[in-house]
C-alpha cells in the first residue's frame, strides 16, 4: 500500500463515528482511528505493537479479540463497562471480526466499539423521573388516606392521658401520640415525592455546597474516625440548581457512606469532574454535565439487597427510614440529572450523581 492510500485508510477510519482497533494476527495493535483513541484514552503512536491486553479499557474486549484471533468467528456483546483511568466508565457495544486476506487466511481482527453511555444515562434518566411521577402518586394517595386517621388517633391519645388514672396508662398514651408524631414525620418526608418540579433555581457554586455538607457531617459523632479527602475539579462553573435540595442529597449520600464506615477508621472521597463528552437532555438541549462522586470504604452493598435499596422505607439499619436513597434520587431526578450506585460486597460503595451543567441566561 502505497503512503497516499495508507494517508486514505487513515482518514475513512477516522471518519467513522464507531471507534476501530485493528491488531494483527498476533494480537499485536496496528491501529486506532481517532474514535477509538477518544474511548479508549489513548493512541495509535503510544500503544502500535503492544498486545492488545497493554490497550487501555481493553478488559471489555481483549479475550473476545482472542477468541476470534483462535476460531475465526464474528462476536458482538452489547453494553458492555469501559473502565477508563482518568474519566468515567463508557458503556459500549462491542464487535470483533476476523481480518482476511485475499486467500481468506486470517491477519488478525477488527474491533468496532460503539458509545452507548449517553443512550443509557437517558434511559436511566427517563426511568427515574416516571419512577418519581409514580411515587408522587403514591404519596399524595397515602397522605390523603392516612392523615385523617392519624390526627383522630393523636387525639383521642391525648383525651386518654388527660383522664388517665395512673401512670401505667398516662405513659401508654404518651407512647401512642410520641409514635403517631413518628408517622406523621415519615409521611411529611414521603410526601416531598408528591411535590412536583418545586425547584427553585439559582446561580449556585457546586464546591460551596459540598464544603457546607461536609461542614455538617463533621459533626455527627459517626465522622470522628473518618478522614474526608476532597477532590474538586477547579473548572466547574457556577451552575443552575437548587441549593437546599442539592445539600439534603448530598446529606443524604454523606450520612449513608458515615453509616457504612462506622465499624473502623476509614476514608470517605468526594470528586467532582466536568463530563463534557457526556450530555443530558434539558428542556430540549442537550448539555454538559458535572458528576460528584461519594465513596465510602465500607463493607458494600449485599447482592440480596441490592435491587431493594431505592424502594422507599426498605432499609438494612437498625433505624433507618428507608427513604435517605430514594429521596436523593428524586432529587437528582428533579434536575433532570441521574444518580447511580457501584458497589461490590467487601469492597464500598461508591455513588454518582450527574447533574446537568445548566448555566444562568
């Protein structure tokens, strides 16, 4: 191949909105088109003749390359995690081809991955806030049908203990008007879901409100033996949100991860991160978005539970509410933003919320 048509190869690959790994029959890279190398952070100069195992984020793909390198058949395995080292995880579709020559022997393998992270951060998006609609449903639903009942309950509560006769039924009384107010809390908090798209909006500093978080926290007794290191991308501007629910969602997220770390000496981490490569929809625009990590070094979340821990009032704590996951979420939600969990028992948990970089008009 002559170096004009190389310099042609070279530009139809780059061209191309899939990102392409070629490797040799050796499973050595040939090359990257410029798709790849934005997926993968990497480049075809620093990474040409490795094996493909050397490839950044090549966990996803590299024993499928090896597969087809051995029998000669196609794969393709969709939504698939990206790990990457100095950005978030890609979600993507993975497609690996055997390389042929004109006598159909095999040269190695083509490696197509597709981006799929926006797609799946709407659809999570999109299936929080209908869940948010439901549960707004729900607790007006529950508000209508429970207050009334609970007000007659205080009530005559109290008639008894003002009649009571000795100190057995005064207290007995007391119990019952002290757990009515127990109720009448939980569903005050319940009700926040029935509340609507309730923002109020305003020019805010992210980092500000992080700090006056952390401020918080640190004066729970739980924090004593906790370190908190902070990490805060310095280029994130001031953003449109709503300062009072962004505090109890990260409050929320905080008093979890203090929970969870309660057992021994521990670290809890907050980054922040501008994601310009990964867009939300607002109103119809499809903007930037700013991702906070919190991750605790605690024993994780149990597999058993681990698709019951947004239900509202499931909870594993000796008294908890169940409502601290489900209300940040409905929180994010409300931003038009999304928040997920990545966990693995033994080893913490780590929770991100994307919120979408709205900026003042």
């Amino acid at each position: 191949m002559s170096s004009s048509d190389a310099a042609d190869l070279r530009s139809v690959l780059d061209a191309l909105l899939d990102g392409v790994v070629v490797v040799d029959d050796e499973g050595a890279i040939r090359q990257l088109n410029a798709e790849a190398c934005r997926i993968l952070g990497s480049s075809s100069e620093t990474v040409r003749g490795r094996p493909v195992e050397h490839l950044p984020g090549s966990e996803c793909f590299a024993k499928g390359v090896r597969t087809v390198l051995a029998d000669g058949a196609s794969l393709v395995e969709h939504e698939l995690v990206l790990p990457r080292r100095f950005d978030g995880d890609l979600v993507v579709d993975v497609a690996v081809s055997p390389l042929l020559d004109d006598a159909s022997r095999r040269r190695g393998a083509v490696v197509l991955l597709r981006d799929r992270t926006l797609g799946t951060a709407l659809r999570t998006a999109l299936a929080e806030r209908a869940q948010s609609v439901v549960l707004g449903s729900m607790a007006a639903g529950i508000a209508h049908e429970v207050r009334n009942p609970l007000a007659g309950i205080r009530g005559a509560a109290e008639l008894l203990g003002a009649r009571a006769a000795g100190d057995r039924d005064r207290q007995a009384a007391q119990l019952i008007v002290r757990e009515v107010d127990r109720i009448a809390a939980l569903l005050d908090d319940f009700m926040v879901f029935s509340r609507g798209d309730l923002l109020r909006l305003a020019p805010l500093n992210l980092h500000r409100v992080l700090d006056d978080v952390l401020d918080v926290l640190a004066t729970d007794p739980l924090a004593a033996r906790v370190s908190v290191t902070r990490r805060f991308d310095p280029s994130i501007p001031e953003l449109l949100a709503d300062g009072d629910r962004l505090m109890q969602l990260f409050l929320n997220l905080g008093r979890n991860a203090l929970e969870a770390m309660e057992a021994r000496p521990a670290t809890l981490q907050i980054r922040t991160r501008l994601r310009l490569d990964h867009r939300l929809d607002v109103d119809g625009e499809r903007v930037a978005t700013v991702a906070v990590d919190v991750e605790d070094e605690g024993p994780g979340i149990p597999d058993s539970v681990r698709e019951q821990i947004m239900t509202p009032f499931f909870t594993t704590k000796r008294s908890g509410t169940g409502l601290g996951l489900p209300l940040a979420r409905h929180f994010a939600a409300l931003h038009g933003g999304s928040l997920q969990i990545e966990s693995k028992e033994g080893h913490g948990t780590l929770v991100r919320v994307s919120l979408p970089l709205r900026r003042a008009s």
